[in-house]
C-alpha cells in the first residue's frame, strides 16, 4: 500500500478553507491543519477550526500564535470599524479596510516551514478571484510568485526546484460553486464562520462583506446556510 501524501491546509474556520479541506481530502491527502491566533477581532473562527479539523480528521492541527495587532492597519487587527450594509458596487470600489496587511504571505510562510518539517511538498489554501473583497493577496499572480519563491527559498526546493504546490482549487469558483463543491464532498457548514464581526456567542453580523457574500453564495447554490445570523 502506497504512503499517503500529506497537504499542509491553511484552516481560518470559515467556509471557503473547509471547502479547500475537503478537495484535498477527496485527492488522497493526509491532513495537516495550520491556523493562526493573529491578534484578530475575535477567537471564535479559532474555536471553529478546532471542531472542522476533529470532523475533518486531520491528522494534526497547530494553532500559532503572531500578533499583527502590533501593527494594526485592518479592521480585524485594530480598533477600527467593519464596514457593514455595503453593495457588491461598494465591495468593488476599493481594497477594504478588513484587509489585513500581507497577512496571506505571513501564513503561507509559517506554511512553508510547517510543510518542510513534516516532509510535505501540498500546501492548500482556499483564496478566491472570484466572489471576494478585492484583496490583492487573492490573486492568481501573487499565488505563482509565492510558489515561485518557496522553491528558492528552501532546502525542498534547492533538492527539487518544482518541489513545492500551492493549490488554490478555489480560485476561479463563485462562491455559490464552492458551496455547492463542498456540499457534495460532505461538508459540515454549520461548522463553520465566515462573519467579520460575530456577537459574543458567536451568531454571525449577517451585515459585512463577508456575511453578504456567503449569503448571497448560498442563495445562488439553492441551499439554506446551516448557521445563526444576528441579522439576515
């Protein structure tokens, strides 16, 4: 029996990561989970990746603590308003302030030397194109230079120069085609947390970007979304 080959996921908790979770699961991959205690708004999408990886089966999972609030610059890692009741127009206009300076290149680089040490050439992460918030870390280009660069960067790739993927199965999906994707590979929705700004026990705003476009993605797949919102 052939070894089964291990992907480093990047695990916010939300719905787009256990979806990315699940592809990499029905290609045959051993688990490895990685998700961060970043300095964000709340602890709650901690709590939700914890419960997706002992559904998921992951064979581990590390919670790693950086603080980014020490920088600031975001919604989510300052005190700063979520912008809240704003069209798909209003998400397009600009880079919104919920963006988190070069966040997704500090995660995939604590990927990167997760990957290494367990002797993993997959990393998944489930970035998007399509349905998001216009975030310039989400790009097809940015997601080929990072690759570009892990196999400069390490011994991996010094030993084999096409040694390490990104896999982003997601990138060119709307959101209503991830959820269906996920819906068909059993995926626990009601597991996850999208919300930018949930309430103290966790219901979701159902008022900032991401709530608008998760909910919008369920109504588009013909599917009820499985979790409490504040306000629909």
């Amino acid at each position: 029996m052939s070894e089964l080959k291990k992907a480093v996921i990047l695990l916010s908790g939300g719905l787009d990561s256990s979806t990315c979770a699940a592809i990499a699961l029905s290609q045959g991959f051993e688990l490895y989970g990685i998700s961060f205690r970043y300095g964000q708004r709340h602890s709650i999408e901690l709590e939700a990746s914890k419960n997706i990886a002992k559904k998921m089966g992951f064979i581990r999972h590390e919670i790693v603590d950086i603080d980014l609030r020490a920088f600031g610059g975001s919604a989510l890692t300052a005190d700063i308003d979520v912008p809240k009741n704003r069209s798909e127009d209003e998400m397009d206009v600009e880079i919104p302030i919920t963006y988190v300076p070069a966040r997704n290149t500090i995660f995939l680089s604590f990927s990167l030397a997760y990957a290494e040490t367990i002797g993993s050439k997959d990393i998944f992460i489930g970035v998007n194109a399509v349905d998001y918030s216009g975030y310039p870390d989400c790009r097809p280009d940015y997601i080929k230079s990072f690759q570009n660069m892990a196999n400069l960067a390490t011994k991996a790739g010094v030993e084999d120069s096409s040694a390490l993927q990104i896999h982003t199965p997601l990138i060119d999906l709307t959101k209503a085609k991830i959820i269906q994707t996920g819906l068909a590979l059993g995926v626990d929705y009601g597991l996850t947390i999208s919300c930018y700004d949930p309430d103290a026990q966790g219901k979701s705003c159902g008022c900032c970007d991401s709530c608008a476009l998760r909910l919008k993605g369920f109504k588009d797949a013909g599917s009820a979304d499985p979790i409490e919102y504040v306000k629909k």
